[in-house]
C-alpha cells in the first residue's frame, strides 16, 4: 500500500464517529476503493474493519446496498476464499516444529474470524432500523453471507482430514471460526425473517430468495453431522421461507433436492437412534433421564421426528412438484416400517425406546402416506406390476398396501379409482389393482407366515388385544374394506379374487377365500349363487389333478354352506351329480352343507351313477380302459361315505355293495402294473376306512394283499397315505378267531413296512396312523408284532413320549426358511408357466357381475335348467324304485297313477310344442 493510502488509514482511525459522519460522503469512496485494490490480507482486512467499524453505523438504509455493501462485499468474499485456499495449499507441511507455518495458518484463521466479525458488524447494523429492510437494498449482504458460512462450515466438517493429525495445532481457533459462523447465520436469519415480499416482488428479489433457500440448502447438508440445533434451526428456517413465498418460489424450488435431502435426513437420524438404542440395550444400561446416552438418544429421537413431520409438511405444500421424487418416498417408507416389528429385521428394544421411536418416526408415516395417496407417480410406484424389492422390504411393502386400504375410506372419487382399478389404457404406466397387488405381496412373505410374524389384533370391546398372523391381519383388513366399497368396484375385486385363487401358493389362495366368503355373506343371496354358479363352473372346467381345481374347490366347498336352500336346490339343477362330466363339482362339496332335499338328491344320483358305472364296467367284461370312468364316480362316492353319521343309512349299505364288488374285482398283481388300478386302489382304500365296519373280513383281506404288493415298490405318495388310513382304520374292528391268522400278521407286516424309513411326512403320518390304530384296537399283538424290530419301536417311543431329538435354534429356522421360500416359488412358478403353456385351464375371461342381484337367465337357459331339473328327478325315482325291488318294501300303491300323470303333462308340453 502506498504511503499516501496508509496515511489516509492512520488518520481516520483517529476520528471520531461525528468526524466519520461528516466526512461519510467524501472518504467512503475511497476507502471502498482503497479496499478493492487491496492485495494483502492485512490491508484488506484493516480496512474493512474501518468502513465497518467506523463509517457503516453512519449509512442510511436506503443507501446501504449502493454506498458500501455492493462494493466490499463482493472482495470480501474473495479474499475469504483466497485464505481457504492458501490453507489447504500449505497444510500439508503443518507440524509442531514448523512453527512459522504454524503462526501463518493460525494467523490466517483469525482473519477468517476478522471478516466474519465485519460481516456480523453488517448485519447486526441493518437490524438496527426499525423498518424492515427491502430485500433489493441489501441484496449483496445475505448472498455473501451464505457463500462465506457454507465454506466455513464446509473446512470445519473436513478439518480432521485437512489437518490429518495435526488439528490439536489450531483446534482452538477453529472452534472458534465455527462459533463466529454460528453467531452470524442467527443473526442473518432472524434478519431475513423480518424481511417480506408481496406478488408485486420483482424476478431479481424472487430469484434471490430461491438463491437463499437453495444455499442454506447446501449448508443443511453439510452441518448435518456438526451440530444438531444448528441444523434443526437452518431446516426450520429453510421451509418456513419455503412455505412463507409459496406461490413466489414454487415453480422455481429445486424440490426434488429438498425433498430428497429431507428423506436422507430422516433415514439418517432414526438409523442413529436405531443404532443408540441397540447400544443402550447391550450395554445392560437404564432407560432413565439421568443418562448420558438415553438424553441422546433423546435428541436424536427428536431430530428424528422433526424430519418426518417437516417432510410431511413439505409434501403437503408442494406435492404437485414432487411426483418425479415417489420413488424415494416408498423407499423411506419401507425402510422405516422394516425396522419396527412385526418386521424380521427389526431390532428388539426395550419398551420404553421402543415406544419413543414409534412416536419419532413410525406415526409420521401414516400421515406422509395421507398425503401421497392422491398422486399419481406414487400409486404407480407402490402398484408397479414387476415391483422387485429386497427380501426385508416384501412385509413392509405388504403392510402399506394395508394402510392404504384402510385409509381409501375418506379419500375422493378420483383416488378411490387411482388404487381400485389399475392401468386402464395402453398409454399409463402398468400398474396393478390394490387388493391384486395385495394378494401379490402377500404371496411373497413366505418366511413372514411360516415364521409366524405377529401383528396387534383388532381391539374387541370388553376383550384383550391379542397378537395374530399376518394372514388373520390382512384378512380383517380386507374385509373391512369389502364392506365400505363402492359397488362400482365390486367387479375388479371379482376379478382380483379369482385371480388370487387361481395362482398356485395355497396360503394366497386360501386368504383370497376368506375374502371371498365374507364378500359372499356380506352380499345379497342372490350374489352369493352367482358365485357359486361360477366357482362351480371354473371347477367344471379344471382338469381333475392341477392346483387350480383344489384352490376352487375348497372356495366352493365354503361357499355352499353360505347359500338358500333354495339356491342350493338350484346348485344340484345346474350341475345334476347324474351326469358324469359334474362330478368334479360335487367332489368338492360337503354333502352335511345342503338342505335335506338338496343333500338328498345329491347322494341319490351320485349313488346310481356310481352303480350305473360299476354295472357297465361289469358288462364290459372289465377292461382297463373303462377304470378312469369308475375311478371318477368313486371319487364322488367318497364324498357321500363321507358324509354319512349312521352306518345304517341305505346309502352306505348300497356304498358297502359297490366297493365289495370292486374289491374282489382286485387283483395284486394287476396294481402292482396298472397305474390307472392305483388310483382305484386309493380310492378304495378311502372308502373303506370309514366303512370298514360294515365289510367284510375276505374283503379285508383282500384289500390288504393289495397294499401289500405296492408298499413292497415306489408308488404314490397319496396312495400309501389311504393305505395307513385304511389300516388305522382297522383298530376299530375285532377279527374273528377264525379269520385272525390270515388278518393280523399282514397288518403287523404292513405297518413295520410303512413305519421304516420314509420321507418324514410320510414318516410322520406313519406314526400318527400306528398311534391311532394302537389306541383303539383289541388286537394288542399286533402293536408288538409291528415293534419287533428296536429302531422301529425307538421312533414310535419318541413319537408318543412327544420327545424332539434336536431343537433347531430361531436363526437356523430363519435360514431354512428362506431357503425354503425360493423352492417354493420356483415350484408355484413352474406350476404357473405350465398353466400358460396349456389349453385346458379354466376360464375367467367372463367379467363377474357387479354387487346386485342377479339378472334373470335367457330363454334358452330358462329350458335347459328345467330339463336337467326334471331328468335328474326321474333318474333319482328310477334308482329308487329298483333299490326298492331289491327289498321287501314295493313301492307305494300311488306311484304307478301319479307316473301316468307326469305322462300325459310331458305329452301335452311335448304337443303343445309342436303347434306352437
């Protein structure tokens, strides 16, 4: 600096401040210039510290931006960065014994603290007036500012690996550059609060604020780990002046950054009282105020809440600027709920931690989830047909499908249509409907349901909360979204439930049939058979073995038992059990389930179809080709047997008569050949363990030797499980003296077979067979007979004294779990792709009725249910009247005139037809 200029400096730091107010106009030029020019840290800061200190207090308002801030500001800001940059040049050679780098670097740090001081000084100058100030008067002020706080807090968060082991060097004055910053953010902060902008704002004034939010912004960022109050407050501030210009700033807010670092934030402060918590808990310490470690976790829980509800608040002012940030709102979503139970990752904390937490992040997430319904991006997200998650986040992302079911009920039309009903054109982003993406989801917790993981119940008045399944909790949450649906969306929860019934997991399935007959109750009777009119019809359609039909008919089997007896009697008119291709309906129904007459017609066509079909084989001369025919009606037979409760009923006498006469068509040699006579043994098998006392002991017999050729080779797992049905069966019956010698050693034989090493569920079965058998028989010689062999008896020993050879521990099982779960689903995937792949799968191309009564049928239809109606009626009289022949009981005397009259009815139907 020139002599001339640093004459000028001593000098008027002499004055006094009435000489610095008269001389304002003619010296401030030239010190601001002098102060541009300046070269050296010295000089630059010397006279800063002059124009701010001396001359500053003098300034009018109005004056400020124009006079002095625009002019010093601008080279304050750069001689700060020049010192940041000159440290980071020459701390490399930082050490103890270089003391002049060590004054150097010190002494550069403290004028960082001088002209953040001087900055102060501005600030806390502007405040002074009592009128707040216009934001274009001191525009320069708050930018640079914001320029000098965040490079200063930047060196401060980096001053461990900028220093690298030599901070103890300059810890002190950094401390305190990191106060000095602190100290003036407050200050700019609550000066910028003062300040307000109206609709009239010019570009430059909105543009300055954007530039001031999108800063602090920044800094948020980087003081994140620095100081928790300093963060909380630079947050605060950052969404009050959000929200304070709203319609000025909104189109012009980098909301996804906002946004984006709100969830970071978020994550970041429960992951820490995660981590806190779990520290507590193993360090064996009290949760009480007095700890040092529970008061931060303390803080950390309320930073953590003040994210969360910050975000929702976010979301709610601005969510029509956020849809590109869904995708990220899901994943926080997930990644909160995955930590809190009934999750299988979540940690296990004490109650008191545990509760603290639910309050800090778990509540904030119903009410962000509030607010994301009614977008758009975000039902796309969360419904995306080909939705991969980590295996931790499939329970989460099933229990906000959940939530989102239980909070449609208070939504508008509109997003009641977004979630129900799925993509509906070809130009939307595929997503599924809500209750099929449910069903989906739940599908893929297989580890969650075979744990199983525990929900809260629904709390029942006058009864304690108790915890359930996740199957019973999606269940009631389900249903109680049925009863609140629009009827206009009652046909995609059709369509949905087939579809869920029709996959191959059988937990999904069976869930979609509770569903199912709730809705079915819920309903109208009219609705409840169309249902089953359907159901039975898809059943119809089902090839006899796939998975399909064993989904369909357990829905149907639940189903009847829910219907009017009339509409039961309509259900036998339909689908008459008379005719063969029907009988995979009835194989399905519980015959207890239907009214007396229904119950009644059915077991009467099923028995004379069974008999008819015997009768025919019989004529046939007994061709192999004709067994698949008796195989089906014995299926059916199995049905009526096993709804009987007296053995003396006339259907189980005529039962008895058909399966004698099929046994001794048996020949041990030809099932040990024919896998089509295998399936006729199983179903003998079943037959004759609810019948067997009512048969006779050849026929036993006759039966044993069939078992006796396949369990002696590989067959069916299902027919060796009718075999120990059968022979469990036989506990119940005495063997007379003169048959025992032929009876009871082939029995002891065949269960010392079936108890050797198997499978163990076929194992298991084994055991529970031999237990019942053991229980009930008189043949006590028999149960040492069938334990003559030690390994044998050690097992059944085992098995009764309930004894566990190995406790497999919780992680383990965990393990097996999951690798279980991906045997499985490639397995349902496999079943699946055959489906596709096949013609003969059953058809659900038809769109169910919405929720109202039935219409009526066509005429057509009309015609052909009154026929199928009348024709089974005959058939069932036919068979009536010959099982009557068989008797001494004839018929009635009446019956001969009253069939005259049925004649002449068809007669003139039949003639009236004809003139019509």
């Amino acid at each position: 600096m020139s002599q001339t200029n640093s004459s000028l400096l001593d000098e008027v730091v002499q004055w006094s401040p009435e000489t610095c107010r008269l001389k304002l106009k003619a010296v401030l030029p030239k010190l601001t210039s002098l102060h541009h020019k300046s070269e050296s840290y010295d000089d630059h800061i010397r006279i800063l510290k002059i124009i701010t200190d001396m001359f500053l207090p003098h300034i009018g308002l109005s004056e400020l931006e124009d006079e002095c801030f625009s002019k010093i500001l601008p080279k304050a800001v750069t001689m700060f960065d020049s010192m940041m940059k000159e440290i980071l040049e020459q701390v490399g050679g930082l050490s103890s014994q270089n003391t002049e780098l060590c004054s150097l670097l010190r002494n550069i740090l403290q004028a960082m603290m001088q002209i953040i001081d001087a900055l102060s000084t501005c600030v806390r100058h502007v405040g002074t007036f009592e009128e707040a100030p216009d934001l274009d008067i001191i525009r320069s002020l708050p930018t640079s500012i914001l320029k000098v706080l965040r490079e200063t807090f930047q060196h401060c968060k980096d001053s461990e690996e900028v220093y690298c082991g030599r901070l103890s060097l300059v810890a002190d004055l950094l401390q305190g550059l990191f106060k000095e910053a602190y100290t003036l953010q407050k200050g700019l902060l609550e000066l910028l609060d003062r300040i307000s902008l109206d609709s009239s704002a010019s570009e430059e004034e909105v543009s300055d604020i954007v530039t001031v939010i999108h800063t602090l912004l920044d800094i948020c960022c980087i003081i994140s780990n620095l100081d928790m109050a300093l963060h909380a407050n630079t947050w605060k501030f950052l969404i009050k002046q959000s929200l304070k210009y709203h319609s000025l700033v909104e189109e012009h807010l980098h909301h996804g950054d906002i946004s984006s670092s709100l969830c970071n934030n978020l994550l970041a402060s429960f992951h820490s009282c995660v981590e806190l918590a779990e520290q507590i808990k193993h360090a064996g310490l009290q949760v009480s105020t007095q700890s040092l470690e529970y008061k931060l976790f303390q803080k950390t829980a309320k930073m953590c809440r003040f994210f969360a509800n910050t975000l929702v608040h976010y979301i709610k002012e601005f969510k029509c600027f956020l849809t590109k940030c869904c995708s990220c709102f899901h994943r926080l979503y997930l990644q909160i709920i995955s930590k809190f139970p009934p999750s299988m990752c979540a940690p296990t904390l004490p109650p008191a931690l545990s509760e603290e937490l639910n309050v800090a992040a778990l509540v904030p997430m119903e009410a962000l989830l509030l607010q994301l319904l009614p977008l758009r991006p975000f039902a796309e997200v969360v419904l995306q047909q080909d939705l991969r998650l980590s295996p931790e986040h499939e329970l989460p992302q099933c229990l906000l499908l959940v939530n989102v079911l239980g909070q449609l009920t208070s939504q508008s039309e509109e997003v009641l249509q977004l979630w129900y009903t799925g993509s509906q054109f070809s130009e939307d982003t595929p997503r599924l409907p809500l209750y099929q993406a449910l069903f989906t989801s739940f599908r893929r917790c297989y580890t969650e349901r075979q744990a199983p993981v525990l929900l809260p119940g629904v709390m029942m008045k006058g009864q304690a909360q108790v915890q359930v399944t996740l199957h019973h909790h999606i269940c009631v949450h389900l249903c109680a979204s049925v009863a609140a649906l629009p009827p206009v969306y009652f046909s995609v929860l059709e369509r949905c439930l087939v579809d869920a019934v029709l996959q191959a997991d059988t937990q999904t399935a069976l869930l979609a049939t509770d569903v199912w007959c709730f809705t079915a109750r819920y309903g109208t009777a009219e609705l409840c058979l169309h249902h089953v009119l359907l159901i039975a019809q898809l059943v119809k359609a089902c090839t006899a073995e796939c998975y399909q039909s064993f989904h369909l008919g357990l829905l149907l089997k639940r189903m009847v038992f829910l219907m009017t007896p009339n509409h039961q009697m309509e259900l036998v008119g339909r689908f008459p059990p008379s005719d063969v291709e029907n009988l995979p309906v009835w194989r399905h129904v519980l015959l207890r389930a239907l009214s007396q007459d229904a119950r009644h017609r059915a077991e009467t066509d099923i028995i004379g179809l069974t008999q008819k079909a015997v009768s025919d084989w019989q004529s046939g001369g007994y061709k192999l080709g004709q067994v698949d025919t008796v195989n089906v009606v014995l299926l059916s037979l199995l049905v009526v047997v096993r709804g009987q409760s007296s053995a003396e009923e006339q259907c189980v006498l005529s039962a008895v008569r058909i399966i004698t006469q099929l046994w001794l068509r048996m020949s041990p040699d030809q099932v040990q050949t024919h896998p089509v006579l295998q399936c006729t043994l199983q179903l003998l098998l079943s037959i004759s363990a609810i019948l067997v006392k009512n048969m006779e002991h050849q026929v036993i017999l006759q039966a044993l030797l069939c078992v006796g050729a396949v369990v002696s080779q590989e067959c069916a797992d299902q027919l060796l499980l009718a075999a120990l049905e059968f022979l469990s069966s036989l506990g119940k019956i005495f063997v007379p003296p003169d048959s025992q010698n032929q009876i009871l050693p082939r029995l002891s034989s065949l269960f010392r077979v079936l108890l050797s090493d198997r499978p163990w569920p076929l194992h298991q079965h084994a055991l529970e067979a031999f237990s019942h058998f053991a229980e009930i028989t008189n043949h006590e010689e028999v149960i040492s007979q069938s334990l003559c062999e030690e390994h044998i008896k050690t097992k059944v020993v085992n098995y009764l004294s309930k004894t566990v050879n190995a406790q497999e521990d919780a992680e383990s099982r965990l393990q097996r779990l999951k690798l279980e779960m991906v045997v499985i689903e490639q397995h349902n995937e496999k079943l699946e792709s055959y489906r596709e792949n096949t013609s003969n799968e059953p058809s659900a191309d038809s769109e169910p009725c919405p929720k109202r009564a039935r219409q009526e049928t066509g005429a057509e239809e009309e015609y052909s249910r009154y026929i199928q109606t009348a024709e089974s009626a005959l058939k069932a009289l036919q068979a009536l009247t010959e099982g009557k022949a068989n008797t001494t009981a004839p018929p009635p005397q009446w019956l001969e005139s009253r069939l005259q009259e049925l004649q002449t009815l068809i007669t003139h139907i039949s003639t009236g037809r004809h003139t019509t």
